[in-house]
DNA sequence: TACGAACTTGACCGACGGTCCACTTTATGG
DNA sequence: CCATAAAGTGGACCGTCGGTCAAGTTCGTA
C-alpha cells in the first residue's frame, strides 16, 4: 500500500509540454484539426510519450477537461454561496449552470475535440457520461433539482439540461454572437423547473 | 429546367440494395463496426457505388434517416390531431414528442451512427442541425412552444428539448430497460414549460 | 444498332489512433 | 559516486477508415 512512486521530474515536465501543446492548438484549430501526432510535435515529443501518459486521445481530452473545470469545482464543492453550499438550490442551479454555461463557451474547442474524441474511439465503452467531469456536473445539477422538487426525474432532466452544453449549440450560438441567449434561457428553464408549481392539475 | 434525368432502374436497384444493407448492418452492430466498405460489401456493390450514389458516409446516414422520419413527418404535416394539425399546441407537442422519442428509441443504432458520422467527418460545415430531419423535427417543436408561450426562447428551447434524444442518453435508459422514462420525462417538461405560468415575478 | 451519358469498380491515397520495443534517462541504495 | 532497475521515450510500423479517380461497363434512346 503507502504511496505510489513519484512521476518522475522529465515525465512531470513533459505531461506539462503536452498539455500546453494541445491547450495551444485547440484555441486555433478544430478539433478534427488536432491529431494526436500534431499535439505530440507542437509538444516537442513523440507520440508514444502522449499515449504513454494519457492512454488515449480521449485520456488527453480528459485530462484538460478536468484542468479547466478544477476551479468551479472547487468553488462548487467548498466556495461561497450562491455556487457553494448555502444557498437554496433553485439559486444555486441557476448560479451553477450560469458558470457552466461560461466555462463551455470560453472552451469550446476543448468541448468539441473531447466530443469528437468520444465519437471516434472504436471500442466504446467510454462515453460522455463516464466522464468525470460530467458525472460531477451532472451529479450537482441533478442533485439540486431532486432536492428543490423530489417529484421530478432529476436524474434523466439533468442529463437534458447538460445535454444544451453540446458543441454544436454552443458554437451556433457563439457563430451568430449570442452567447447570452442559453445562460438566460437555461434561467428561464430553471425557474420554470423548480420554481412554484403551476397549480399541476387545473385542467 | 424541366425535369431532370430519371434515375436509371440498375442505378435505383443498387441504391435499395445499399439501404437495406446498411440497415441491416446497422441493426445488429454498433456504428463504429459499419464502415461504408463493409456496406458496399453487403450490399454486392463496389465501394464507389456508394460514395458515388450518397456523397459521403454522412449523405448514407442522412438517407436512412428521412426514409425512417417518413411517415411522422407526414402524419405531422397532415395527419389527424393530436399528431397533426388541430389540436392546441401543448397536446400537440406532448404527441411529437413521444412519438419522436419512440421514433429514436426504435431506430437507436441508425441515430448513433449518423452522429458518428457527422463527427467524424473531416470537413465540418454539415452538423446535426442541418440535417433535413433534425430541421423539421426542431422547427415543429419550436413552433409550437412559440405558439403556447411567445415570451420564450422557442428555439434554443427547441434545441434542448430535441437534445435529450442523443444516442448517449437513449441508449443508456435502453441499456438499463427504462425506455419509458424519457417520453415521461419530457411530458412533465413540457407541461410545465407551456403550462400555466407559475406567477413569475414572485420574487 | 449505335452512341453518349450514366453508372460501376476497386486499387489507391493520405490521415488517423494506437502498438511496440530498442533505447535513454532518472532515482535510489550500497 | 557508481551500478542497477524501473520509468520514460521515440518513431517506425500497423490496420482501418473515408474518400478519389480513371478506366471499363451498362443502360436508355434516337
């Protein structure tokens, strides 16, 4: 048991060549764009070495991924309220998906190469769901809305309610300079979720 | 102008043949197993029949797709309520939705290889949201929710709402043997989207 | 029947994700 | 400080895929 071996200090500085790399390629190419090979020499090393650290592309998506959500994590799981614990759910839903929508959008390039990377694999076993970062983002949101209104199916809204964090939504909308319109919109859907129910049976 | 060529009859003959086999292919592996060779290859045909007769994978896919959304499309456009039109816009929209989720339930492996499909396609202009039939599908469901409740976002609410018929989701509720609980799921979301306002400005 | 247009074909191409193993570098303990 | 084993590295190599193309074939028609 007892700890592990340390990464070596190459290895440590190479990982960080890497991700750096793919960081930088990604805010100027699509995703289709970034192959593994090309992250590989932007980063000075060779192929081997990244699926070496990362397993896979989709090892190496996951791996930013988790790097750029860390911070709302943090925020989430032990920060200040309305994002931290505290606040009423209906708050912090919105407060949550506020800042996912804003760390999607200023990621976009990242989203869509971890989207592509989970369509491309061959042996599908993975999945977007499987994602610790979704399963994360997806566990708070549905927890909140199972909390606020126990009758809902807040697991499967959840998975909706992520679902509009696709690519290719975002994108249309960043194309066409909205990129308001789904924080507001996922407001509304919110409000309307969680907020006083409309006197369910008046029909 | 005037009408074009006729297909020739061998041509049409290899396009059913293609169809068939790609459905057939499909419905018995996953996307990722059904290369547009191994079609070609069951369906007796030269690879550059398909290519030649679809365009790309993407054309394929998109083929299968509209032969299926067929009949709801019709049965939207001109079929009896609550499908069609004459019915008030919530009971039409609770029917487009469950017969849609029902269309995707049953058809899971064709879905997940046009998302596939679109990709892993190299050159991006094509997404999801061009297809014809994701176009007709979002733009009913946009209409509708426009009708019921202008002050909304239709159609980024149409989007989310035709989000959560992603294969990833399907197929997991099929997986686990709860194909019911999507189409109950997004009755409840729809009754309470276009349902009677709860008070909004109560805050 | 003759002819041009439509169609078919499969070898070929470039790119990709992933593997493999001979080689190099690092940390460690005597 | 050096010997040694474990960790890390690199890039040639593999199989597969979507897509192209030029040469050959078949069909509809005048």
């Amino acid at each position: 048991m007892a700890e592990q071996r340390q990464e070596r200090a190459d290895a440590a500085r190479n990982r960080r060549a890497i991700l750096r790399a793919a960081e930088a390629l990604l805010a100027e190419h699509g995703p289709d764009h970034v192959s593994v090979e090309r992250v590989a020499a932007a980063a000075g090393v060779g192929k081997g070495t990244v699926f070496h650290r990362f397993g896979n592309r989709m090892g190496l998506m996951r791996a930013l991924m988790e790097e750029r959500a860390n911070a709302l994590h943090e925020a989430v799981a032990s920060g200040p309220p309305p994002l931290g614990p505290g606040a009423p759910p209906e708050t912090r839903l919105i407060a949550f998906l506020e800042a996912v929508v804003d760390l999607t959008t200023r990621n976009v390039g990242l989203m869509a190469a971890n989207e592509h990377a989970i369509a491309t694999q061959r042996h599908s076993t993975e999945s977007r769901h499987t994602s610790p970062v979704y399963v994360f983002w997806h566990g708070h949101v549905a927890g909140l809305i199972a909390e606020a209104r126990p009758e809902l199916d807040a697991e499967l809204l959840g998975h909706i309610v992520l679902g509009s964090l696709h690519t290719e939504l975002v994108m249309g909308l960043l194309r066409r300079g909205e990129p308001e319109r789904l924080a507001v919109c996922l407001r509304d859907l919110a409000t309307r979720l969680l907020g006083p129910s409309p006197c369910p049976h008046a029909g």
